[in-house]
C-alpha cells in the first residue's frame, strides 16, 4: 500500500507540473522540481510510464512529453481523490 501511494504522490506531482507548463518539458528540470517536492526519481520513472508520458532526446537533451488524451489537471484531480481514499484506507 505504502507503494501504491509514493506513485500516486509521484503521479500527482506529474501532472501538476504540466499543469503549470507547456506540454513539453526537459527532464532535468521536472526531475528537479519533483526532488523539491520529496519526490524520487525512479517514481517519477514509473509515474511517467503509467500516466503515459513519453519521452524525447532531442539533440542530448531528453524532454517528456505530456499525452494529448489526457488533460493534467483531471489527472491531478483523480489522484488526489485516489491518496485520499488510501489514506482513509490505511487509518
């Protein structure tokens, strides 16, 4: 369960960040941004597989690339809802 929730946070921290951005956006800098956050890499690696991002190198330098069918700030919203329901879970 402690699992399942540290990707979920990582999802969330994610989708916020493209929420902020454009929908193409370097690694190193959402790496970054996510660390700030308390977040690890290799969540934000497997939050970027589930949700869809791809990734890009484009002249040495790698971007992820938000999804077109998906829009950031539902998916922020349903993982929010979805921590909260496994926070109630685990009281």
């Amino acid at each position: 369960m402690v699992e399942r929730c540290n990707l979920v946070c990582a999802e969330m921290v994610l989708s916020a960040i493209f929420r902020d951005g454009e929908k193409r956006q370097e690694v190193k800098q959402i790496l970054k941004r996510a660390k700030e956050s308390g977040v690890g890499r290799q969540f934000m690696k497997d939050a970027r597989k589930s949700l869809g991002v791809k990734s890009e190198n484009v002249d040495g330098t790698y971007w992820w690339v938000w999804p077109d069918d998906k829009d950031p700030d539902e998916v922020n919203r349903e993982k929010s809802e979805e921590l909260m329901r496994n926070e109630i879970i685990r009281d």
